[in-house]
C-alpha cells in the first residue's frame, strides 16, 4: 500500500520521480524502487516524504489513495457552495447597516431641524459691531442656510434608501 500510495500522491502533485527524488536528497532509482515495492524508506525518510507531498503520515501508511474526478467536482461544489452562502450573509449584513444609517441620518436631521426651529435662529439677535461675534454668526447663518436647503433632499433620499432595504418578511 505504500508503494501505491506514494506514487499516487506524487502524481497527483504533478511531480516526476525525479522531482521528487531532488526533494528528498535521494537517486530517482530509490523512488522507483519505493514505488514498485522492491524496498522500503526508513522512519526519516517517511516523515520527510510527507512533508514534501504535504499528507499525513497515516495517509502514506494506509489505504490505497485514488482520487477520482468526481470526488474532486463535489468538493469543489461544496466549496462553492460555502463562498456563495458567505457572500449571501455579507449582503444580508451591509444592507442591515444600510438600513440603520438611513435610520439614524433621518433622526439626525430631524433632531438638528427641530432644535433649529426652537432656538429659531439665535444669531439674528447679535451684536455683529463686534468682530468676533460678527463672524460666528455669519458661519452659523450660512450652516443653516446650507442645512435648511439640502437636508430636505437628504431626508427624503434617506427615506427613500430605507424602504428600499426594508427587509421583505
């Protein structure tokens, strides 16, 4: 079994003898005569072998390894299947953030509108003769011009977004 073994796993590695031989520091003919049965590798050697075609010891020791095309083609179906439910759950999971920034953007500017309307415009009662206050108010005028004009459009876009990732149940 380990003649066959060894010669199975090295072709299915895509390495010749000789390759293979240059990796373990031996002749070709020594793994020919492995692989035909004619002789042995000591315990080293074995445990170097397996390091160099990356399998377990007890795979080289035991049953006959075959490696059949569709055995190959449902594996690779079973991985696939896992990357594909992996994406599916990272979609699921950005639209929920999604939907929960378009949340809270809509709470922000409804919070900033209403506190806003209640302070109704503090600045418009500033002494502007002195410059300090003068260019506070002019900036906090301006930030509420620019909010009062693009937060409608924000809002409803943010609405919008949020119907849009609404989970259908």
């Amino acid at each position: 079994m380990l003649n066959e073994n060894i010669k199975a796993i090295r072709k299915s590695k895509g390495l010749s003898q000789q390759e293979l031989a240059i990796k373990l520091n031996v002749v070709r003919q020594t793994i020919s005569k492995w692989e035909q049965g004619l002789s042995v590798p000591d315990s080293d050697m074995l445990i170097s072998i397996s390091e160099e075609l990356e399998t377990p010891i007890s795979t080289l020791l035991g049953e006959t390894v075959i490696e059949t095309e569709i055995d190959n083609i449902k594996a690779i179906s079973e991985k696939l299947e896992v990357i594909n439910l992996q994406l599916a759950q990272r979609k699921i999971t950005r639209k929920k953030c999604l939907h929960w920034l378009l949340i809270s953007l809509c709470v922000v500017i409804t919070a900033i509108f209403v506190t806003l309307v209640i302070l109704n415009s503090p600045y418009l009662g500033w002494d502007y003769n002195a410059p300090e206050t003068a260019v506070v108010g002019v900036g906090f005028h301006a930030l509420e011009w620019l909010f009062i004009r693009l937060a409608p459009i924000i809002l409803i876009g943010a609405i919008i977004g949020i119907f849009l990732t609404h989970k259908n149940k």
